[in-house]
C-alpha cells in the first residue's frame, strides 16, 4: 500500500512541477511580447542623449546626437541611423577649435546573432557629408587618439564590411 501512494504522490509532484513550467513559459512569452511591442513604438529620440553620452565614454571626447535618431531593430541586421551628429575634440585642443567631426547622416547595420556572443559585426556604415579635422602636433599627440594624450588603449574598431563615404570634407594639420 505504501508503494501506491508513492506513486500517487509521485504523479501529482510531476503534474504540478509541469504547471509551473508551463506558466513560466507563458509568463516568458509574455514578457518578450511585452518588450517588442514597447521596442516597436519606442520614440528613440529620447535616447539622443543616453546614446551620445554612451558614445562619449567611449570615444573619449563629446558625441552629440543633434538631429533624429532613428532605430529599425526587427531584422537580422538592425539599421540605426542618426542625423546631424558631432564629434569634439579632445580637451587638451582650443574650445574654439571646429570639431574633429560633422556628419550629415551616420547610418550602421550591425549582425544580431553574433552581438549576442558578445561580437560586434558592422556589415554596413555609410557616412553622409562628413566634415573631418584631423590635427596632430609636433609631440606626436592627435586628435583622433581615444583619450586626452593619455597612455590609453588604441580604439578597437569592429569589423565593417562595406564602408561608404558620400560628399566629404576632410582637414589634415600635421605637425602645428
């Protein structure tokens, strides 16, 4: 008799351990709809700041999102696209100095499936307009280094498949 009860006991925690899951798996689903959705009507100019403040720590210098930032997540090659965006210079150049960048429109593919191991592919970067200074002085220190003359880390570019420049300007000073 103990043996049937046992099994009885056995059969409802299988039964109710299968229940969990099941609500875990819808409560999941949920969420993920959830998330789309709101990533679907989200208004990413609002994330102007946060996104140039992210890209300033970076690079080491002042981005500013100035014009429409706009995000197109739902492929397997998301496509962000900024306008009006600038690039300063370091802090040791005069703040009266042009930026080290202007660019009309940026526009970036970037692969899905390996940014989720942690590897950022960029199939595509178009650049619209760009207006680039580039100054490096006598003692070697330049502008496009990634940190204020520093000993700090070369900038580690991911890889970028097609790499597309429309109507630029670019400024070289060397040696001032």
């Amino acid at each position: 008799m103990p043996v049937a009860k046992h099994a009885t006991t056995s059969g409802r925690s299988s039964a109710s351990w299968r229940r969990l899951a099941g609500w875990a798996l819808l409560a999941l689903a949920g969420t993920l709809a959830a998330l789309v959705v709101a990533l679907s009507l989200m208004d990413w100019n609002r994330m102007r700041g946060p996104v140039g403040a992210y890209l300033s720590h970076r690079l080491g210098r002042d981005v500013r999102i100035q014009g429409d930032l706009s995000v197109d997540l739902f492929r397997l090659q998301p496509r962000i696209h900024a306008r009006s965006v600038e690039v300063r210079n370091p802090g040791w150049m005069a703040r009266n100095a042009r930026p080290a960048g202007r660019f009309a429109d940026i526009k970036v593919e970037l692969r899905l499936l390996p940014l989720f191991a942690g590897r950022l592919i960029l199939p595509s970067v178009e650049l619209d307009n760009p207006d680039v200074l580039v100054v490096r002085q006598r003692s070697g220190r330049s502008n496009w280094d990634s940190a204020d003359g520093g000993d700090a880390e070369p900038w580690k570019l991911p890889p970028i498949h097609r790499f597309e420049i429309r109507d630029g300007n670019i400024e070289i000073h060397d040696g001032v």
